[in-house]
C-alpha cells in the first residue's frame, strides 16, 4: 500500500516536472520569436504614445531597449566624447538594420505631380505677407530689411504641370492644426521654414491671442483660440550630436551617436504632425566622427553621405516602431539646393547668387547644390517606409531660385573683414532663403498635403 502511493507521488512529481519544462520551453521559444530582429518571427509592436528605439547586433542577436529619457552612459558629456574620438578609426561598417527595405509603388501616369512644373511672376497674389508685418521675422531671412533694393523676389508663384495648388488660406491652415502641434526638426533652412509658416499664419490671429516662447532648443509659436503650436526643434543632424546646442554648434570636429536619438525622439513624439529635413550639415566640412553606442564608446568616421545614411537610417526604425500614421503625420523635406557658382546657368562667369533677380529658366536645371546621389539614397530610405511618411520633394523646384538667397541682405554675426566687405561675392549667403520667398512655397505644399 504504502509502495503504490510512493509511486503514484512519484509519477506525479515527473509529470508536474515534465508539463514544467514543456511551458518553460514554448515561453522561452515564444519569447525569441518575438524579437524584432528574426526575419521570421512576429514583429514588437510598439505603441507611438510611449516610443522606444531599439538596436540590434545581428551577429549575437542581443537586443539593448533603451526607453524615453534613458540614454547611454555619458551620453550628455561630449567633452569625453571629443577625447574618445581624438584618433578615431576608419568606418568599417555595422550590423545591417532591423527594418527591412519596402519598395514604394511608382505613380501612376495620370497623378498630379505637385513638385514638377515652373515658377510664374504673380505680383497680384504675391507675397503672401510683408515682411515688415511679421514680428516673428529672423534678421537672417529679412532681406529687404538689410538692403535688399528689388523685390520680385518675393512675387514668384510656383505652378506645377497640368494641376494647380490650392490656394492659401490662413484660417484654413489654423484649423488643420486646431488641438495639434505642428512641429519642424532640423537646422537652419528648417528654422527658416518654420518662420515662414510662423509668418504666414500669424496676421489672422488676434493680438493677444498668439505668443513666441524664448528661444532654445525647442521654440513655440502658439496660437491660442486654436489651441495649436507651430514649433521648431533644433537637431541639424537628426540623431544626437555635439552641434545639439541651438547657439553654440560651430565645432571644429563633429561628432554624432549614429545609433542614439532619444533624447530628440521624446520631444518629437509629443507632436502631432512632424516636418524634418537633414542634408546641409553634412556637406560642411571633414568627416564626420561616429561614437557608437552598441560598440561600447568605440569611435569611427567616415564622410558626410556615409554618416548621413547611418543617421536617417536610425531615424526610419524611430519611425517604423514609433509613428501611428492613423494619429501622426510625417514629413520629410528633400535637401534645399544652394546656388554657388553662377557658372553654373551662366557659363564663363565667375561668381554666386549675389546680383541675381531672377529664376533659372532652363527646365530640369541641376546644379552642384544638389547631390544626386545622396538624394537616390534618401529616395531609397523613404521608399521602405511607404506611407507612413510623405516626401515634400523642394529641390528641383527650389534649384531654379538662384535670385531667392539672402546674398549680402542679412545680418551677419560674424565680423566681416575689409577684404570680404570690399568683395561682396565673397561673403554671399546662397545658402538660405529671403523671407517672404521660396520657403512659402515649400509651406504651401504642405498646406495642400495636409
């Protein structure tokens, strides 16, 4: 007796440890299935009110989750990182992303083209505000402000082929936002867009009834019978930098977490509707230094197209995990071409954008300002996320404004020598935008997306 109930207690532990190790292995299965770097398993959901960016090491398949305002040890101490990176190694490469490549259908035939046509004088309709009207106004932008003796600059509509933009309307592009918040990421020409659309809304809005917070690394406009804001934050390369500090940015070695954008990713998704763009900054200068997170502080470099890869493709898994396209909107804005030899439309001359008064004529004009290939690359980039981003493609039509650049007509706060004021051309900014101009533009283009 006392043996048949030994066995049966027996027989009883084996199979409550059998059934223990047959639930431990589907858990400890089910679990690696789920992890977003095997091709076959399900995907990690992650829901866009609390984003988190993940990295993988596909050679281990080790995963490191980093959540909101988590960061990488020193990851706020660029002096140390300017140490780490005082001989750094030669890019040799790094695991291929998690999110794999997503072909975008091409258009069809018949579809408006909105960002193919010609620019066309219209001083009856343009421009859409006065620049002296606009408090908000940037002394970088206001050309007509520092000098600037012509103004049919500012009178130029842009017509695409075969369609038309819907006209501007101020009331209604606040009611779009109303309970949102629009707000643009990226360097200076975006901050220029960002005054634009400031501008270009702020005079239907009630004194009173709009404020500008101070300016720092995130800026506010807030129009309050809307309850909305028109924001801009400064991340001139997207993911984090030493460049980060919206005033102090002109470093003589720049370095960047190809792999860490956290910190800009928490401000980023609070808004409603997001408008980047990244190209200028890493056309200036050397290369660029790559302190890498996943590799432990290991620093590398490599040229501007290859660190710009890196860092957009960190920003597409940002958005893959983090963007919910039925709540967000998503923008990208192609580069903003710059107009800095004049030989370029006009052969034989030897000098910029200064003097210029009108648009190049020649259809399909490209020039040095607009790396081709480094626009395939992001064409590439934006096509694995399909949707989920619109692409406001600027550039061919901004290529043919070469009379659209502040040129000598800003202020300056670097002090000019006698050699450079005795040569205009020499200190010609035919990087950015007068204002009211070009930017309008790219902001009427969003205004009929939106």
């Amino acid at each position: 007796m006392h043996k048949c109930s030994r066995k049966k207690t027996q027989l009883y532990l084996l199979s409550v440890f059998f059934a223990f190790f047959v639930l431990s292995f589907i858990l400890i299965h089910d679990d690696a299935s789920t992890k977003p770097g095997d091709d076959g398993g399900r995907r990690l959901i992650l829901k866009p009110s609390f984003p988190t960016f993940t990295t993988t090491n596909a050679s281990t398949r080790k995963t490191k989750k980093w959540v909101v305002g988590e960061l990488p040890s020193g990851a706020s101490d660029w002096s140390k990182a300017t140490k780490a990176c005082a001989h750094a190694q030669s890019y040799n490469g790094r695991p291929s992303s998690r999110v794999k490549y997503h072909w975008g259908k091409e258009s069809r035939s018949n579809e408006c083209n909105a960002f193919s046509g010609r620019w066309v004088y219209d001083n009856y309709s343009y421009p859409l505000y006065d620049e002296t009207g606009c408090p908000y106004m940037s002394d970088q932008l206001a050309c007509r402000k520092h000098g600037r003796p012509d103004r049919d600059y500012q009178k130029w509509r842009w017509q695409p082929r075969g369609c038309d933009l819907k006209r501007w309307n101020a009331i209604e592009m606040l009611e779009k936002l109303r309970g949102k918040r629009l707000m643009f990421v990226g360097d200076s020409l975006n901050r220029g867009q960002w005054i634009s659309m400031v501008c270009l809304v702020q005079s239907v809005i009630p004194s009173g009834k709009k404020l500008m917070t101070p300016n720092s690394a995130l800026t506010k406009f807030i129009a309050e019978e809307y309850n909305a804001s028109i924001e801009f934050y400064w991340a001139p390369l997207i993911v984090e930098s030493n460049s980060d500090d919206p005033i102090n940015h002109r470093l003589s070695d720049r370095i960047i977490r190809p792999d860490s954008l956290l910190r800009h990713a928490s401000e980023w998704a609070k808004a409603d509707i997001l408008v980047f763009n990244s190209y200028l900054w890493w056309r200036n200068g050397p290369k660029i230094k790559l302190l890498w997170s996943y590799k432990g502080g290991v620093c590398e470099e490599a040229d501007g197209k290859e660190a710009m890869k890196l860092a957009l493709e960190t920003w597409a898994d940002w958005i893959e995990s983090s963007v919910n396209p039925l709540k967000h909107r998503v923008f990208f804005v192609t580069m903003s071409p710059t107009h800095l030899w004049s030989q370029e439309w006009n052969p034989g001359s030897d000098g910029n954008c200064f003097q210029e008064k009108a648009p190049i004529e020649m259809e399909g004009h490209w020039g040095n300002g607009s790396d081709l290939n480094a626009m395939q690359m992001v064409d590439e980039i934006m096509a694995r996320l399909g949707p989920i981003v619109t692409v406001l493609n600027i550039t061919q039509l901004s290529e043919y404004r070469k009379d659209g650049h502040p040129s000598i007509y800003r202020k300056f706060w670097e002090t000019l020598s006698q050699q450079q004021l005795a040569n205009p051309v020499s200190y010609a900014d035919c990087i950015h935008w007068c204002l009211p101009g070009v930017p309008d533009v790219w902001n009427e283009l969003l205004f009929n997306f939106l």
